[in-house]
C-alpha cells in the first residue's frame, strides 16, 4: 500500500536523507561491499579497453576493416573481465536480495494493512445503515467490506512474492562491434 506523502513529510524525509545515506553507508552488507569493489575494478577494466579502442579507431594507418578487426581482438582480452563481473554480481545480488528480505518484518506489514482497513470497517459499523434491513445498503456495505479484505490480502500477496523472488542473474552484454564515439 502507498500512501500519499504530505507537504511536511515530504519536507522531513528530505531532511533526513543526508543521514539516512550516511547510515545506508555505514550499514553496508559484505555482500554489497564486495559487489562494489567488483564493479570499480570492472569499471577501470572497461575504461581502459574504452582508450585502447579509441585509439584503435583514431589510428589514420587502419582500414576500418582493420580497426574492426583489431577492437574485436582486443574485446576479446576484455571478456573475462565481463564473465567475471557478472558472475559476482550474480552472487552477490543474491546475497544483498537475502539480506533485504531477511529485514522485513512481515507482522508490521499486516498491522500496516489492518490499521488502513479498520477505520473503514469501524465506521461501515458505526453507521446505523448497518441495523437496518435495506437490502441495497447491505450489499453495498458487503462490496466496501470485502474491497478492504481484499486491500490486506493483496498487501500479503505482495511481502509473498517479494519473498519468494530471487534476482535474476544479469546478462554478459554482447561484444561491441565499434566503440562508442562520443
């Protein structure tokens, strides 16, 4: 369930996202700590594959066949590097995922759902409608009842399949053909 946020909450949630990332920062997983030097190594890697192939492009002598050729070569010298950063990730997204899930508190979830329904429900029986014999009003009453049984099953539904989710492993992203000029 999302729940519209106010002027003021919005203002708070602002002012409170500076020490929310340091905290994020500091409450860093292995997982998330390992997965982050992968990527800065993997991110040199492809950096300087990036140079050599504008290089290669660069080079007046070639053919563009030649240039083709030689960025093709040198890309492959780089796919390990691509293999083993998806790998990693792989791993440790399936970490990180485990770690998030293992924080949510599936009680406070359902107190979260019944707490938006039960104004609903108490009002519905408060209201003198409820006593009276109206066909149309019951079967009105039974549409808003069930409609906010359905809000905290969906919500449930929902914490489910989080749970039950696991990241899919990225794909190793195909071979250049050229560099990016840019």
């Amino acid at each position: 369930m999302i729940r519209a946020l106010t002027p003021l909450s919005l203002a708070a949630a602002l002012a409170l996202l500076p020490v929310s990332a340091a905290v994020a920062e500091a409450r860093k997983t292995p997982a998330e700590t390992s997965l982050e030097s992968a990527a800065a190594v993997f991110e040199r890697k492809m950096e300087e594959f990036g140079a050599r192939a504008e290089r290669i492009q660069a080079d007046p002598d070639l053919s563009e066949t030649q240039k083709g050729l030689r960025i093709a070569a040198l890309w492959s010298d780089y796919q390990p590097h691509v293999a083993d950063f998806t790998a990693e990730a792989t791993r440790q997204a399936g970490r990180i995922a485990e770690a998030a899930l293992a924080e949510i508190d599936v009680d406070a979830v359902v107190r979260e759902a019944m707490a938006e329904v039960e104004p609903v429900v108490h009002g519905l029986a408060a209201n003198g409608a409820w006593a009276q014999a109206d066909p149309e009003q019951m079967v009105t009453y039974g549409l808003v009842a069930r409609y906010g049984l359905d809000q905290a099953l969906d919500a449930m539904d929902e914490v489910e399949a989080a749970l039950a989710e696991t990241p899919a492993p990225p794909l190793s992203p195909p071979a250049p053909a050229r560099p990016i000029e840019g």
